[in-house]
C-alpha cells in the first residue's frame, strides 16, 4: 500500500489491539464532527435568526 493511501485508523489497526482504539478514534472523530454540526452558524442560521426575530 502506498504512504499516501494510508489513514489513521488504517495505521492502529494494524498494531497489536489497535481494533479497540480504532473505534474510539472512530468515536472520537464522530462526536467532534457531531459538536461542529451543531453549532449555529453560517447563512442558514443567520437566516432563520433573521425570520425568528
């Protein structure tokens, strides 16, 4: 496989007992994403902030 195609989560899999961190990485990627989502911002929430008010 080349350098490049790798991932994060590809490179603790394969060490020994990586597939446990692997899921929390996964978790941890998940809920951070989760946390950016929900916060209010950008032209959808100025617009609804705009139609609310």
């Amino acid at each position: 496989m080349r350098s490049w195609a790798r991932s994060p989560a590809g490179l603790i899999v394969d060490q020994p007992g990586g597939t446990l961190w692997s899921f929390a990485f996964a978790a941890t990627v998940i809920a951070a994403a989760t946390a950016v989502a929900a916060r209010p911002a950008g032209p959808m929430a100025r617009a609804e902030a705009a139609v609310n008010a």
